[in-house]
C-alpha cells in the first residue's frame, strides 16, 4: 500500500486597477504575463502549450487545463524528472468596486519536509514581489505591453556584499527605501531613472522594485536572493517601447563581470 505524500500550495492574492477584461489580459496572456513576469508564450485554449523563459536557467512547460475569459486561467507544469511531482496554477479574477479586481493564485503541489521548504518559501516570496510588479503594470502602463529582459547570475556571498556590488555595478546606492529616487549618472551602464515602489533588505533577501520614467520606460527588479557562499542576483527590466537589444547586451555584460572570479 502506498501512502500520498501531503502537499501545500501557495495562495496568494492582490487587488489590482482595471476591469476583469484588462486584468485577463494580463494575466492570461503571453504579451500580458511577460510585462511583468518572464517572457511567456501561451496557446491560448485548453490544451494549448505554456512556455515561460528564465533566461540561463532554461524554459519551463506547461499545458493549460482551464481557460475560462476573464475569470480563471488553469495550468499544469507536470511531471518533473527524477521527484515525480506535479505542480499546478490556477488564477482567478474577481471584480471589485471602483474599477478593480482582485487577483488570486493557488499554486500546488508543493511536499511537506526540509528538502521542499526552502523552495515553497521562496516561491511565496517570490510572488509577492511580481504581484506589486504585476500591480504596478495595471496601474501605469494598462493596455500597454512591454519586453523582458531577465538575467541572472551566481557571484559570492553573503548577500550584503552581493547587494553592494550589484548596486555599485549598476550606479545606484544600496541603502534607498519606498519612495526614494532611483537614479544612476550619465557613466553608468543603464540609464534608470524612477522612483522605489519596494524595498526589501533582510539577511537572505535584497531588493528595489521600481517604476522607470526615462529614458527607459518600464519597471525594474533589482535582487540579491540567498546567502552564504553564493547569492543569485538579477536586474529584471520591463520596457515599454523602444529598441531594448542595447539594453539588453548591457545588463548581461554587467551580471557577467560581477560574476568573473577575482584574481
């Protein structure tokens, strides 16, 4: 006799601004999901193919088992090799006063125990940043789509001075707060000027996230995640128009510097 291992879901909600019919497309769609996500192709129909792109870190499949406009969007990732286990998505919109909607995800199939811990907490984590991203999608650049540029890479650790040198790399100071301006001079790499909509700085987890007002138009997810030896870093850009090609060869050439060993 075999006994089901027990399993857990992350489920999390946010109240957005727009119709069930703008929040659809942003959720249930592939231009949708890659203004603030990763970028996503996406059949839409039952049945159809999910193809997320995490850059270095390959695609992830999946095949759509519920697409019911503009309420609730199912998917199933599937078998994964070598743990058997299957993960599941389900977004569900509800439309609220005031021109909003909330926004719910339950995503399943995560295993009771040590070896499932670290990454069931860090997906809840992880969600709450891209539901404020997916937030500040709707409420700045609604009706509009943007591309993603999503590298990461591993340098050493701890996370504090990984933050520091991804800050300084970048040409912004590592110690803003909600509010603060976002700014790096005409010798920087990248061009962002915004404002901070997020900050987060813990002993296993640094972030900014922020709105972009130009030149570069869009959002951006500044991160240090982990510790110890090594810290995963990212600098996710949302840009809305433009030739972002320049852009991105820069952040990638900066991650890749960051990430070259000392000598």
């Amino acid at each position: 006799m075999t006994t089901e291992q027990p399993t857990r879901s992350v489920d999390l909600s946010v109240v957005v601004p727009g119709t069930p019919a703008e929040v659809w497309d942003a959720i249930a769609t592939g231009a949708g999901i890659t203004s603030w996500f990763v970028p996503v192709e996406l059949d839409e129909r039952v049945g159809g193919a999910v193809v997320s792109d995490f850059g270095s870190f390959g695609k992830e499949e999946a095949t759509v088992t519920a697409y019911d406009p503009p309420h609730r969007f199912a998917a199933l990732l599937g078998t994964q090799p070598g743990d058997g286990r299957v993960i599941a998505t389900e977004w569900l919109i509800e439309a609220r006063d005031g021109a909003t909607c909330t926004v719910r995800l339950v995503h399943s199939g995560f295993r009771a125990g040590d070896d499932w811990d670290a990454e069931y907490c860090g997906m809840v984590e992880g969600w709450k940043l891209f539901f404020e991203n997916l937030r500040l999608h709707l409420t700045f650049f609604k009706g509009e789509h943007a591309q993603a540029i999503v590298p990461m890479r591993t340098i050493p650790g701890p996370n504090a001075r990984a933050w520091t040198q991804l800050c300084g790399a970048i040409g912004v100071a590592s110690d803003l707060n909600a509010g603060d301006v976002l700014e790096t001079d005409a010798a920087a790499p990248l061009p962002l000027h915004g404002s901070v909509h997020h900050a987060q700085r813990t002993a296993k987890v640094s972030n900014y996230l922020a709105v972009l007002e130009g030149p570069l138009r869009g959002t951006a997810v500044i991160a240090a995640e982990g510790d110890g030896d090594a810290v995963m870093v990212s600098t996710w850009l949302y840009l809305y128009g433009g030739d972002t090609a320049p852009i991105e060869r820069s952040v990638n050439e900066l991650l890749a510097r960051l990430a070259e060993p000392v000598s």
